[in-house]
C-alpha cells in the first residue's frame, strides 16, 4: 500500500493506514497489486460540512471517505430520506496519457514498474480556491483560511518520505489549451447523422 498525504495546516493526524507524515490533513490510499485506491480527509476538515449536511459516518477514527453530497436528507409523506453522496474518492487506475488509445478521463493514477503517476483535482489535496490560496479551516461555521503551500509526504509500509511543500504563485487568469477529448468521433457521426 502507498500512502500519498498533504497537509494544509497544522494539527494533521497519520493516514488509517499507518504510513504518511503524522500531520496529514488528507490521505490517498493506492494499492497497485489490486488496483484501487480511496481518497480520505480528517473528519473535522470534510467538506460536505459547507453544504449544510450532516457528516456521513466513517469507519476509521478520525478520516473519513472523500464523498460529495448530490442531495440533502429529506422528509416525503413521513417518510425521511438521507442525505446522498456520491463516492468520489474512489481513485481509478488507469492510462493517464490522453495521446494513448486506452486514455480514461476518469483515471487518477497508474503504476508503470516502480513510478507511479497520480494526478489529483485541486479540492481533494485540500484547497477551496487554489487562485487565491484558500483551504477549508478546522470548526464551526464551516470557513477558509490563506496558506502558504501544500505539505506533501509518501509511505510506503513504515518507511515515511517529506517532499518539498507544493508552493505556486496567486493568480486571476486561468491558462489552458483545448483538446479533443476521446469519443468526440462518434459523438460527431451522430450530430452529422441527425442532421436534416
């Protein structure tokens, strides 16, 4: 099992798995010989809580799955309904090169031999609004707070390894560069064929 964790304040606590610096705000659990991983954050910093819901139970003391809450608890006809999430934590293996045939958009990380590749969105290693630093804050009401960087560490079984903090400057322009996402052929054929 690897361990990826990042921190984005302190007060951080070791990954369920053991491994990963003592000071982890969120965890990536990544099991190359089974090929799954589970993308976890400190209870007290899960995001749900700024959509008003209550925090789905958790397992492991402390962490709980990443999930996004797609509909609140409510009450028909005396009947009560939870709240929904979707499991978004599930991290896929995958072909992570979008020139290869066998490219998921979906896939978050791959293993090639001894490297292994992970590409994570911004709001699961930790941060509201990565433009102007911002990360959800520790209590109640829910809030942001400015950091500095990302802490990052690896495990690996009981052996630990702190990288340097993932530092970048504050911006207000977004750069990109658009690309034909896979399934754009048969997507075209189809508008091409319902054409009058």
């Amino acid at each position: 099992m690897i361990t990826i964790a990042t921190s984005t304040q302190g007060g951080g606590a070791t990954p369920p798995t053991g491994a990963g610096d003592a000071d982890a705000d969120y965890a990536f659990e990544l099991d190359p010989t089974g090929g799954t991983g589970q993308a976890r954050v400190r209870t007290d910093l899960d995001p749900t809580r700024f959509d008003g819901v209550d925090l789905a139970p958790t397992h492991r003391r402390d962490w709980t799955p990443q999930r996004l809450a797609i509909n609140r608890s409510l009450r028909i006809d005396r009947r009560r309904f939870p709240v929904e999430y979707q499991e978004v934590g599930r991290l896929r293996q995958g072909v992570l090169d979008p020139e290869d045939p066998g490219y998921s958009g979906q896939a978050l990380w791959r293993q090639d031999g001894s490297t292994v590749r992970i590409r994570l969105p911004w709001a699961m290693t930790g941060l509201a609004d990565p433009s102007s630093k911002q990360a959800p804050a520790v209590g109640e009401p829910p809030a942001t707070i400015e950091i500095d960087d990302i802490g990052i560490s690896v495990g690996l079984g009981e052996q630990t390894w702190v990288a340097d903090p993932a530092r970048w400057d504050a911006w207000q322009a977004v750069r990109y560069r658009e690309r034909l996402k896979n399934g754009i052929e048969p997507l075209s054929e189809a508008f091409t064929d319902l054409a009058p």
